[in-house]
C-alpha cells in the first residue's frame, strides 16, 4: 500500500464497513420487529439488541470519520466542487431510484394515468419534496429523514475539514457548541464526533495512548457507552418520567445525544483493538458493510411486499415458529434486493461520479499542513 505524504498508509477500514453493516442490519431488525411482531410476540426486549432508532447515530458518527479520514490524517486536498459531485452520486441515485418504486408500489391498486400524473406532475403527497430531500418530508419512506441530515452533513463536511485543518483543536469546541445548540445544527454534533477521531486519530491508535487517564478506564467507558445507547430502550420499560423529559427539552438534549457520545466511544475502541477489528473482518460481515448502504434503504419496501404476502396467504399465526421462519425469509429477501441495488444502482452510478470529477476543473482546494493539523498554527 503506498504511503501519503503525512506518513499514514493508504487503507480501506473494511471493519469499519462490517460495522455499518451490523448498524443497517438493526434498523432492519427494529423495523422488522415493529411491523410483524411487536404485539404478537413477547419480543420487546429484543429492542435492546435491534436499537434501530440509535444506529442511526452510528451511521452519522461514522461519516464524518470516514470522510474526513483522508483529508486530515493522509493530508490529501479537498477539491469542494468534486467532493460534492461525488457524494450526491454515492447517495442520490439509489435513494430516488427507491423513492420511484416506492411510490409505484403504493398506488398499485388505482394505477392508471391520473394517479401517475397527479403523483409525478402535480406532486401529490409532496412526492417530489421527498424525492429530492427537500425539507425533511418523508412520507413514502419514513426513515428517509436519515438521509436528508446525511446529505446535508456531506454539503457542511468541507467547512468542518477545513476548521480541523485549520486547528484540530476547534472540533471538539464546536462539537460543545453544535451539541448546546442542539439539532436546530441538523445533528452536526454526530459528525463532529466522527471527525474528533479523525483529527486524533494517530494519538488514538498510537503506542502512548495506553498511557492517557482514558485508557485506564477502558472498560468503564465502554460499560457506560453501552448504557448510554440503551437509554431509549430503557425509558420505554422503565420512563424517566415527565420531570425528566421537560429537563430535557429545555436543555435540548434528546437520545441521539447519549447515542452519539457512545458511537463515538464504540468507534475509538474498534480503532484500537485489534480483536475486534479481526472479527469485523469476518468476509460476511464485510460483505454486509458492502451493501449496507442497499440494505438501510431496500429493507422497508422488502418487509411491506413480504407483509402483504403474508397477510394474503400465511395463516396470522404468530408463533416464536414464524418469527424465526419470517426472520430468515425477510433477511435473504433484504440482502438480495441490496445485492442487486449495490451492483446495478450504486456502483455504476459512483463510476460515473469518479468519470465526472476526473474532467472537472480545480474549484474551491482545502489543505492543510502538519502543524495547522496539530494545532500549532494561530488563527
């Protein structure tokens, strides 16, 4: 692997693609859970395990070290044009590919020429404001939201580089000033987190870093980041109560709060162990971290076309039987429609994007050096 002109090698963190993976597989689960089962099995406590609603912090966590990692530890130039020409190709194309068959799949028993017209044309249900991300209307595909702070996080991304860049030091001030200000910032905090990894990613997985008061207490964090990514599940088997709620209104602090603290917490420990790192390397789960993309965004429309078919031809009998049974069909369905939108949407599409910013001209270059990097450079 060649090395980089701030001395770091060149990498993929395929375990980091395993963990995005689980995190998709427990929307999935959470969402599978909720639809079929919920009041027909005793699986309540199953949401503790698929945390669907807190993964999505995960997710955000993880994309602001992902793709601040090459800019700020490998020291790479940011070209703002291109890097929003290629985002817009990873996330867009697939999403509204799903937002199409979405809305087909919905009107298919009055499918006729009016529905398609008052549907495309005149943008009944506000089908286009989904479709294009626009103000956060989500109606086809309700975890859509996701995907809007996703984007929009992608767009703000070069600001926030450029800040690390700048000085390091001002990340963790500004995660403090997004996470006071709340999500009125659209969840900049959870990316905040991502990139404070990034920007102290060499202290965090070098040699003096078991040496830091933290690492002493490993262990004790991790316990306490666990806790803290089940505090919604806790609230709903055991409510705080409505003192504790209005507190917490007031303050603005919500679950993704706790949620986002503990991601960032679970991301430095996968960085440093490399156990864990050699069992997310697992070549399944590494193939899950490949379409996980496909399977956050397919699972809904699979679990409403299963559910439908259930409800038509399988007895409604909801045994512990067929939540097993149900489980495994809705998971090969998911990973399949994943697979297929993985190999045929999302790759062909990121090609493109790599065709088109390979003929762009320089825009708008962020880079930096060493010592802006670790903060010896004033303002």
């Amino acid at each position: 692997m060649p090395d980089t002109p701030g001395g770091h090698t060149i990498k993929h963190f395929k375990y980091l693609d395993s963990a995005r993976g689980i995190a998709a597989l427990m929307v999935f689960g959470s969402h599978y859970i909720a639809r079929h089962f919920q009041d027909k099995v005793n699986v309540h406590y199953f949401f503790f395990l698929f945390n669907g609603n807190d993964a999505v912090s995960f997710f955000f966590v993880l994309s602001g070290f992902v793709l601040s990692y090459k800019y700020i530890v490998l020291g790479k130039p940011l070209d703002v044009k291109q890097f929003y020409v290629s985002r817009v190709f990873r996330l867009f194309p697939a999403y509204f590919l799903l937002i199409v068959v979405t809305a087909l799949y919905t009107t298919r028993h009055y499918f006729d020429t009016k529905t398609l017209t008052e549907l495309f044309v005149y943008n009944k249900d506000g089908f286009w404001n989904e479709a294009l991300l626009f103000r956060f209307h989500n109606t086809l595909y309700y975890p859509g939201w996701t995907l809007t702070i996703e984007m929009l996080g992608s767009f703000l991304m070069p600001f926030y580089i450029a800040l690390a860049m700048k000085n390091r030091k001002l990340i963790p001030y500004f995660a403090v000033v997004t996470l006071i200000i709340g999500n009125n910032l659209d969840f900049s905090y959870l990316f905040f987190f991502g990139i404070i990894a990034s920007a102290y990613y060499g202290e965090i997985t070098g040699e003096t870093f078991i040496q830091t008061k933290w690492y002493k207490y490993k262990y004790l964090l991790l316990a306490l980041a666990t806790v803290l990514f089940s505090l919604r599940q806790l609230d709903s088997v055991l409510p705080f109560g409505k003192t504790y709620h209005d507190l917490t209104y007031f303050l603005g602090i919500d679950f993704f709060t706790y949620t986002g603290l503990s991601c960032f917490v679970f991301l430095v420990a996968i960085l440093r162990s490399r156990a864990a790192q050699r069992l997310l390397e697992h070549r399944f789960l590494v193939y899950l971290g490949k379409i996980s993309y496909g399977i956050y965004l397919v699972h809904i429309i699979v679990l409403e076309v299963l559910y439908n078919f259930m409800q038509k031809y399988v007895p409604q009998q909801h045994s512990p039987v067929h939540f097993i049974i149900g489980t495994i069909v809705c998971f090969f369905c998911v990973v399949l429609a994943a697979t297929a939108m993985h190999y045929w949407v999302e790759l062909p599409f990121m090609r493109l994007g790599k065709r088109i910013t390979a003929r762009m001209k320089p825009s708008l270059i962020i880079s930096g050096d060493k010592d802006t990097r670790d903060g010896n450079s004033p303002l």
